[in-house]
C-alpha cells in the first residue's frame, strides 16, 4: 500500500512539473541577441500604438505581474531608470500578464508607476516573446533588435546597469 501512494505521488508530482514547465500556452521561441524582436500592439492612454513605433529609442521591455514578488520588487528600480534615462531615449514599457484590472490599476498607482504599462491578460504579447517566468525583460536598441535578455529581477538603475543603457544608446548600430 506504501509503494503504491509513494507512486502515486510521484506520478502526480511529475505531472505538476510537467504543467508548471509547459507553462499557460504554446510559446514561441524568444528572440536573439542581434535579432530583430516580434512587433506587436497595444494601447495605451487611449491610443493604439505598435512597439516598431518606438524605432529610435532604446526599448526596456519588461513582462511582470502584481503577484509576483520579484516582479513588484524591482518595479522601483524601474521607474528610477524611466525617469533617469527617460529624457535619453531609453523608454521603459511594462507588459503587464495580470487577469485582474482592479489589481494591475491599484498597484500601479499605489507605487506611483509612471514608465508606459499595458495588461495583457491572454498573455498574447509574452506568447510571441516566448515567456513564461516572470520577471523578463528584453533589451531592444534603436533598430529593433534585441541586445540582450534578463531573467528574474534586477536594480535597473544600479551604476553598471545605466553604463549599460548609456553604451547601447551611444552605440553606432543601435
């Protein structure tokens, strides 16, 4: 009887991992260092706008939740950073994956969020970056090309990190 709920167990414990690794959909695969990134669309104050409108700026794309706590731990970090090199041309956007608007609203508020947000509760726009951990963010220079991606959170106005942004936006092919 022992072995038989040890097996059960693991079976049900394998198939959580499976789940949990497959994550909420078919995924893409993310884009690559030097590649041009996916466009997309989205709204903002009102306003339809793709992300290929950004041309010209360095774009800090973030995927976050107000669930997830290394997601709420860096949004400070982040509005440092919009507010710091906003006037540069680096442009912080978050895409938001949370299904309730009240939360997504109060947080951004309550933390006095300003850089661009969008939620994208089907989870469309982070299906077409292939992610599913959260936080991600995509590094995309003036061209439209990712320079990089981070995983997990970051204190994005930490001096090697404005160096970072300062080189990408001083960078001749970007």
């Amino acid at each position: 009887m022992k072995d038989r709920v040890t097996l059960v167990a693991l079976t049900l414990a394998t198939l959580a991992l499976l789940l949990a690794l497959e994550g909420p959909g078919p995924r893409t695969q993310a884009p690559r260092a030097g590649e041009e990134v996916p466009d997309f669309s989205f709204e903002l104050a009102g306003q339809r706008q793709r992300l290929r409108e950004l041309r010209g700026r360095v774009v800090v794309l973030n995927f976050w939740a107000t669930w997830c706590p290394p997601c709420v731990a860096e949004m400070p970090s982040l509005e440092r950073l919009h507010r710091r090199l906003g006037g540069r041309g680096v442009v912080v956007l978050g895409i938001s994956v949370d299904e309730s608007p009240r939360n997504y609203e109060a947080f951004l508020r309550t933390h006095g969020i300003t850089f661009p947000n969008y939620r994208d509760p089907e989870k469309r726009i982070s299906t077409l970056y292939g992610t599913f951990l959260f936080p991600e963010t995509f590094v995309i220079d003036r061209q439209g090309r990712l320079v990089r991606k981070f995983i997990g959170a970051r204190e994005w106005d930490e001096p090697e990190m404005v160096d970072f942004f300062t080189r990408v936006l001083e960078s001749p092919t970007s």
